[in-house]
C-alpha cells in the first residue's frame, strides 16, 4: 500500500469514527445544506487567467514552505483562487483558514472529526450523497470550505471575526479568529 493510500485509509476511518463526536456550530442548517449542495454540482470556474498567473507566482513560493510537491501547491492555489472568486472571499483569507485548520495537510484530521484542507465536518458526505473519501480531494475539500466561510461571512454581514467563529464553531470566542486574522496579515496577505 503506498503511502498516500494508507494516509487516505486512516483519514477516512478516523473521520468515520469521529462522525458524530461534534457539529461545528450547528453547520446541520438546512439553508447551509442547500448552498453547498448547489455549489458541488457547479463546475465553471471563470477566471482571469492573467489575475490569476500574477496570484500564483506571489503566492506559490509562501506556500512552498508548507507543501513541497509542486503540482499539489498549483491544484490548491487554483481552487484557492476559483472557489473565493465565486464566493467573493479573498482569497489571501481562504489560506490562513487553510494554515490555521491544517497546515496544508490534506489529510489532517482533527480531534472532532474535521478533515482536508479546510477541516469539513465528516457529517456531509452523507448529508450530500458524497463518498468520505471526497473530503480529502483539493477540488472538493476547498469548494465545501468556501462556501460554508462563504456563506458564514454573509450571514454575519461581512463580519470577519464572528464568520471565522462561525467557522470554527466557537462563536463569541476570538482566539480562532484572531489566529487566522494574524495569519492572514502575517503570512497571506497579498499586495502588489
């Protein structure tokens, strides 16, 4: 068994047996359900490609320190910056989130069950008829992520700190958002 498959085989069992340990503040919302339903089955990604050539060469070596193949680096920077377009989410913000929840780790795991990039409670692939082991797929894992920031962020009317608490399911608690705050301004923060 080659190494990512056994790290897929762990991540996905541990994911199983964590699925009904915790659900982060309360994303079971059947309008949230519907929203991210909807944006699995969207597929276009419409963007400027030169935006987009500018974005990967000044990001790509910030992430090079935390994610060494190549390849990896590009297909997440792409669904990065497609996903945050389509949920008008900076996506300098989506990165911190990526780099507080995970680290880039793709398989991380948490202690509640949350899995990939973005940390996704494992409660969805059954809410939306998806296999557990999409959780851990770049493509998915960031779209599932965006929309739900997303969709927290127009809920809390453009508050970035009760939409990351949201997030994190620790509303009224700063220390998440302030960590992924820092981290934005720290690490991702994108100016020409």
């Amino acid at each position: 068994m080659t190494r990512d498959w056994l790290r897929i085989t762990i991540c996905i069992v541990m994911a199983t047996g964590f699925a009904n340990v915790a659900i982060a503040d309360g994303q079971t919302d059947p309008e949230l359900r519907s929203v991210i339903a909807q944006a699995l089955q969207s597929t276009q990604c419409y963007e400027d490609k030169y935006e987009q050539q500018v974005w990967f060469a000044y990001m790509e070596p910030r992430l090079s320190r935390y994610v060494e193949e190549s390849e990896e680096r590009r297909e997440i920077l792409h669904h990065v910056h497609c996903e945050s377009r389509r949920m008008e989410l900076p996506p300098e913000l989506v990165l911190a989130v990526m780099d507080v929840e995970s680290r880039f780790d793709r398989y991380a795991v948490s202690r509640a069950g949350a899995v990939g990039l973005m940390q996704i409670m494992p409660f969805w692939p059954n809410e939306l008829g998806m296999t557990n082991d999409q959780l851990i797929r770049i493509a998915e894992n960031v779209r599932m992520g965006t929309t739900i920031l997303g969709y927290y962020l127009r809920k809390e009317r453009g508050n970035y700190q009760r939409a990351l608490q949201r997030y994190n399911g620790s509303l009224g608690r700063s220390t998440y958002s302030n960590l992924v705050l820092d981290r934005l301004v720290a690490r991702w923060r994108y100016e020409l």
